[in-house]
C-alpha cells in the first residue's frame, strides 16, 4: 500500500491515546499509519515524531508518527473536557480530506465520546458511521462488525429499540442489503457473498403468530434480491444463526437491529472485533469498543482491537487499489 493510514485521535480522555501508542508498538513493520491529534495527550513515554505529511509516516519505526493537531487543553484520563469537543471532529474531518485526496490510503478512527460532542460541540449525528457518510456527500452506507469468525452488518443502528420495526423500511434493508453485497466483493474480495437476512422477531414470526415483518417487509426484499441473482437467504431465526455450523453457511449476516448484531460478535472475539463502514467512497475501519473512560491511564487497556482495525484497513485499501 503506497499511502500510510490516517488514524484520529477520538476522545482524548479515553483510551484512544493508549491503545494508538499500543498499537505502534505491536504491529513493527507494518501497516503504516499516523496519528492525527495533540502529543500532550499521549501516554508520557510514548515514542513519538512529528510529521509534516502523510509521506513522512513511511518505513514504520519504534516510534509513533504524529501529524499534530492543537487541541484547547490537556486531557486528564477518564475526565471529559468539553473545551476539546470541537478538536475531537476536526480531526475527524481532517482525516477524511488526507484519504480522499489520496494522501492517506484509508481511515482508522479512535473512539468518540458522542453524549460529549453532542453537548459541547453540536454534534448532530448518532455516531461515527452517519458523520462520516455526510462528509462524504450523503453516501448511502451502512456499519459491519468484522472478525475472522464473523461479519454481521445491523439495518438499523442508534435507535431506540421501540423505534425499530418503523425504521426497518423495505427500502432500508434493500439499501444495506445491496451496501453489504457490493462491500464484500470490493473490499473482502469474495467474487459471490452469501448474505443471511434475520427475522426481527422470535423465531422469525413464526409465520406471522409472533409478528408480521418476516412476512410484509424482511422476507419480501430477500426474494426480490435472490430473484436478481445476489446470494441472500432468509429470514432466519437470529437465535440459531449464530453457533458454529451456522456460521459456516454464510459469509456475512444482516440483522434487523444494533444488539441483535453485535451481541454475537463482542461475545464470539470482543478483542479482535473490527467497525466497518461500508459503502463510503474509501475505506474506514474503527475498534468495536468504546472510550472505556472507567480505565483510562490505567495502562489496562487492549490495542488488539485497534490492531485489527488497522491490519483490515491495510487490506482493505490493497484491494481497492489493485
């Protein structure tokens, strides 16, 4: 890969420090990246240079490639400053402008804090993944966890759970259905994905005794696209699409909602679980955990997560290039 990985900083009070400096430091020789963000931030000790550029990241190296960003103030572990908010989305957005001029080959986030941005910073997005789609023009897309024992892509993502079956549109699911499809040929390199759609209730509604949306929205999309040669089955009984055999018939799942998704991953590889937006105009992968604020400056916390992230985006970008 030509062009080095942009990594941000996210929230300054939480782990993403640690896990950056973690991170550098077990992946050697490679993927090279940069962190994007304020050095004081850094874990004391961090081996660190500054760079003028994305290029200057080359050759991997002990020491973490910084193109710094100045944030209002210092971060103290564990404590959320709101005079950073505004930092924490400029970095964001500085990020995305390297990838998509070609500067950094793709997009690696760091955990935000979103209840701090909304408060302090207007933040009017429910999470990473809808922010970025609208810095990249409104693109449709949707969010895939990744591991090497699972993909599963929810339909709806940051609502309530009562808000669900409203949300969950025949052209919603159509969307992530064809965003999914197209992601696994493009940047996981499968020439004909098999996709397994969930039912959203029970036993997948028991043929409409425990609900209709198998019958009147679910089960309909998946036969309009199988019908169109793109490999989808269901809806599927979510709580037997998960063990092992299951697993093995099916490159990724699509569930109907957020825990129904990611329930299954954080359990099957909390540790080398991977975010993943699909659909944006280059590739962005994230660690599937939060701030984690309760151990922050403890020293506690795991880079694996953010290694996957970071190894995934490598081979992510390869495949677009090629």
């Amino acid at each position: 890969m030509a062009a080095p990985l942009a990594l941000t900083c996210g929230e300054p009070a939480g782990i993403g420090p640690e896990i950056a400096a973690g991170a550098r430091a077990a992946l050697g020789a490679g993927p090279d990246f940069f962190w994007i963000g304020d050095p004081r931030h850094l874990p004391p000790g961090t081996p660190w240079r500054e760079i003028a550029c994305p290029a200057g990241a080359a050759g991997g190296g002990p020491e973490l490639p910084v193109l710094v960003h100045p944030f209002r103030a210092a971060a103290t572990p564990g404590r959320l400053d709101r005079r950073n908010a505004a930092q924490v989305l400029e970095v964001i957005a500085r990020a995305v402008g390297l990838v998509r001029s070609g500067a950094a080959g793709g997009l690696v986030t760091c955990p935000i804090h979103k209840a701090a941005l909304m408060e302090a910073a207007g933040f009017a997005f429910p999470g990473h993944t809808e922010y970025l789609a609208a810095l990249a023009g409104g693109a449709e897309v949707a969010m895939m966890l990744a591991s090497p024992l699972l993909r599963v892509v929810p339909a709806t993502i940051h609502i309530p759970l009562a808000e669900v079956p409203a949300a969950l549109t025949a052209e919603r699911l159509e969307s992530v259905l064809r965003v999914t499809e197209a992601a696994l040929r493009l940047d996981f390199g499968l020439p004909a994905p098999r996709i397994a759609v969930t039912g959203l209730n029970p036993h997948a509604g028991e043929e409409g005794r425990i609900g209709r949306e198998e019958i009147e929205v679910i089960g309909p999309v998946v036969t309009k696209l199988a019908a169109e040669g793109l490999r989808v089955s269901g809806p599927h009984a979510a709580d037997t699409l998960f063990h092992p055999a299951a697993r093995a018939r099916y490159d990724a799942a699509v569930a109907m909602y957020h825990d129904q998704a990611l329930i299954p991953i954080k359990t099957l590889d909390f540790d080398g679980g991977v975010n993943v937006t699909l659909g944006l105009p280059f590739v962005r992968t994230s660690p599937d955990h939060g701030t984690a604020l309760d151990i922050a400056g403890s020293g506690r916390a795991n880079p694996a997560s953010l290694v996957a992230a970071l190894r995934l985006a490598a081979e992510m970008a390869a495949r677009r290039a090629r």
